[in-house]
C-alpha cells in the first residue's frame, strides 16, 4: 500500500497532511482545555489552585520531554516516535475524559502531554526530511497556519462542548482525530532509513527534566509564593543544579541527548533565541489584554474571543506567504521585520486606555498576528535548515521547546509585573474606590507590554544579526 502511495505525484502532500493533523490536534487541544476548568472545578469537587494542575502539568511535561522526544525521533525512527505520539495521546484523551476524580484526571493529562511531545518534537523534523530544501520555507508557513487554526478554533469548539455536551467532550474530541492521524501514520509516513544503532541518555533526559520542571514551577508560582521566598528560591536552585550537572553529563558521554555542539552554529542558536523572545513577548499581550478586555471595557466573553481571533487570523494568512518569500530571499529581512511588526502592535495594544476604540484594539491585534506570521516560517526554516539531517529530530525538539518556553516565560513575567505594579499604586489606599483600581491595574497592564516591546525588539536585532542563508553544521 505504502510503495503505491510513494509513487504518486502528491505524496510528499500526504505526508504533509498526517503530520499537520498531530500539528492541529496538540495545538487545539492546548488551547481548548482553558474554556473546561470552570465546570471541571465544579464537577470533581475541588478548587482553582487544584484545578490549574490540569493546565499546569501538561505544560510542564511537554515543555521537559521535547529534547527527548526529538532525540529519540533520530535514534528510533520519526515514524515510529510519531505513530507512538498518536497513541499515547489519543489513550491519555480517552482517560482524561473518563476521568472522575481530580488526581487521575492530571494523572492522565500527564499521559496525554507525553503523546503530545512526541508529536510537537517531530513534526518539523518529518517535513523538513521529506520536502526539497527550496519548498521548506512554504510547507513550514503552512504549519504555522495549522497551528494558528488550532489555536484559534479552541476556544470556541471548547465553549460549544461544554455548553452543549459536558467538560468530557473537550477530551472525547480528540478520538477520532487522534484515530485519524495513527492511521495515516501507518499507511503514508515512509519508513526511516539509515538509522544509528546510539544509546539512548536516559539519565541526561532525567536531569534535564528536573532542571526544566524546577525552573517552570518558580516562573509559574513566583508571584503566589513569592519571589524571595524558600519555595521559589529553592526551586531555582535545584533547577540551576540540575542543568550545571546535565551539562556537565552531556559532554562526558559518547551520545549525548542533546548535542550541545549544535549551539555552536549561529544561525541555529539566534533562530531559537529569536523565537523564545518572540513567544515570551507575544505572551505578555495572550496573558493580559483579555482580562483589560473583560474587566476594564466590560466586553462579554464572545466579543473577547472575537477580538483576539484578528491575530491567529492575520498569522494564518500571513504564514504560508512569508515562508514561501523566504525560499527566495533568506530569512532575516523577514524575521527582523516580523518582530518589528510584532513590536509596533505590542506598543499599540500598551498605550490602550478605558477610552480606546474597537478598531485601536483590532488593529493592535492584527499587526502583532502580521508580524508574528512574517517572522515564524522563515525562523522555522532556518533553525531547520541549520543542522545536518541526522539532527533533525533534535533541532525540531530544540525549536518547540523554545516556544513553548517563551509561553511560560511571557505568561509569568506580565503576571509578575502587572501584580507588583497594581500593589505598588494601591499601597496606602485600604479601601481602593473602583477608579483607583482600575488606574492601578492599567498601571501594571501597559508596564507589562511595554515590556513585551523590549523583548520583541531584541529579538528583531537578534535575527537581523543572523547569517543570511543557514548552512548545515557538520556536528
């Protein structure tokens, strides 16, 4: 079956298309299960903090695993570490949505996120090995669309489930989609070939998890515990441990989970610094603007997603045109003013007041998603494009934990900032009037962003200092 498949003119586009489904289905289901956690606290008897787990976990274990994922997509086979993505999370979905108690729930989830590392880690690595090097920047565009979809279509088709079905829905959902996806595996994904017999490194994946899982819970508890308290502070430690002693690992043995020797290559490295910059600083706008949106102008929770749909919308446009100029004319001119598209709407989603138009908010929108899809395919092709092919499923690894990564660090450095400068411009006042709590919270809500300017405009000096076409290190 796979042989006839391999002879048609459009194979290459099948491939395309199982790996976009993994694509669409881990993005979706990331954002799709925000919209569950009211109902979810309500229906397994348990509280917010509690509850937060569910989002939490699954972030912490795909953000720790991609390295690992990626490694053993080389090692193993990207097949057969995808096919294995699609069946861990479509049995972790099937679990989480039979769940009745709180614990198994996360439980599950934790098996879900495994799943979805596998797919997030290698999805880049199997387009990148089975399209020509002159059609990267287009088909990786065309990833960035799927996942603009996914996240975009989340939040609603989670409103609609809970609202219609029950929470369980939001998990049943991704049955036959994952079904889907593990039998195009089986029957499109062309066999690897000329895989090496390495070991696996276990225990520098374990060190570097610890690290990640440690650095992830201070970002994500710092301002609720405090950031000079024992438990913050003891987790940086541990997690700065952690990473001295996986580098120190990770040079020592013959076939190392991560070759650090990858970093030497500049174009590889500022792709994914510009990367993480960019998500941090799409993040700080992602984090804040809805609650300016709700608590600030009043806006019902529909007109909220309306709003904020103008950026996925203007990225999926923007994402295949982007990387298809970039086959052409390289990388930098594209990514440099991406984020500084990127920059320019952040500024204008800041300087946003109680007073400000529906048209001031979408425009703030949907220059940032112009910007963010200009800048992203031709990213994602150069930091590919930048290793030698047996790197592959590493260097997609590497790219997806900087995204992810960026998440996390945007979401707690705007809540961090927006909360220290709101107790800041309350402090003294011991019963706030309702204008001085508003005042207070545009206060911290414009320092935040202002500091998602910053960081996108590093990033944009960080990918106009980049090589002008990647080429491929030896290591």
């Amino acid at each position: 079956m796979q042989e006839k498949l391999q002879q048609l003119s459009f194979y290459k586009w099948l491939i395309f298309g199982v790996v976009g489904t993994g694509s669409f289905m881990a993005t979706m289901t990331s954002s799709i299960v925000n919209v569950g956690l009211p109902p979810i606290t309500a229906a397994l008897h348990t509280d917010i903090p509690t509850a937060q787990w569910v989002v939490t976990a699954y972030l912490l274990v795909i953000t720790s695993l991609l390295p690992l994922m990626g490694r053993l997509g080389d090692v193993l086979g990207r097949r057969k570490v995808y096919g294995y993505g699609f069946i861990g999370f479509t049995a972790g979905s099937l679990l989480c949505g039979l769940a009745n108690s709180i614990g198994l729930l996360i439980g599950f989830r934790v098996l879900q996120a495994v799943g979805a590392s596998a797919l997030m880690a290698n999805a880049m690595a199997i387009v990148t090995s089975n399209f020509p090097p002159q059609e990267r920047g287009k088909v990786l565009g065309m990833i960035g669309t799927i996942v603009a979809l996914g996240s975009l279509s989340g939040p609603g088709l989670g409103g609609v489930l809970v609202e219609h079905v029950g929470w369980h829905a939001i998990f049943f959902v991704n049955l036959p989609v994952g079904l889907l996806g593990f039998i195009g595996v089986y029957l499109v994904l062309p066999f690897d070939r000329d895989m090496r017999r390495e070991t696996i490194d276990y225990s520098g994946a374990a060190l570097f998890t610890a690290a990640m899982v440690g650095f992830l819970l201070a970002l994500s508890y710092g301002t609720e515990w405090g950031w000079l308290s024992v438990n913050t502070l003891g987790c940086i430690g541990f997690a700065v441990a952690s990473f001295l002693v996986f580098v120190a690992q990770e040079r020592k043995v013959e076939h190392p989970m991560l070759e650090l020797s990858i970093f030497r290559n500049w174009a590889f490295t500022a792709g994914n610094l510009a990367g993480a910059l960019s998500f941090t600083a799409m993040f700080t706008s992602t984090m804040l603007l809805p609650y300016f949106l709700h608590d600030v102008l009043s806006y019902s929770p529909a007109k909220t997603g309306l709003i904020m749909s103008a950026f996925p919308l203007m990225m999926a446009i923007t994402a295949p045109l982007s990387g298809s100029l970039s086959d052409k004319v390289g990388p930098g001119i594209l990514t440099t003013a991406g984020l500084g598209l990127m920059a320019s709407g952040l500024l204008i989603t800041a300087k946003l007041s109680s007073g400000s138009s529906l048209l001031a908010i979408m425009a703030g929108q949907a220059l940032m998603g112009l910007g963010n899809g200009m800048f992203q395919s031709p990213n994602n092709s150069s930091v590919m494009s930048a290793v030698a092919p047996r790197y592959l499923g590493v260097a997609s690894g590497v790219n997806a934990l900087a995204r992810n990564f960026g998440m996390v660090c945007g979401t707690a450095l705007s809540v961090s900032i927006l909360e220290y400068r709101r107790a800041a411009s309350l402090s003294g006042i011991s019963q706030p009037t309702p204008a001085e709590q508003t005042l207070a919270f545009m206060t911290g809500y414009h320092d935040a962003l202002l500091v998602g300017v910053f960081l996108a405009v590093i990033g944009s000096l960080v990918s106009f200092n980049r090589p002008r076409k990647a080429v491929p290190g030896r290591t």
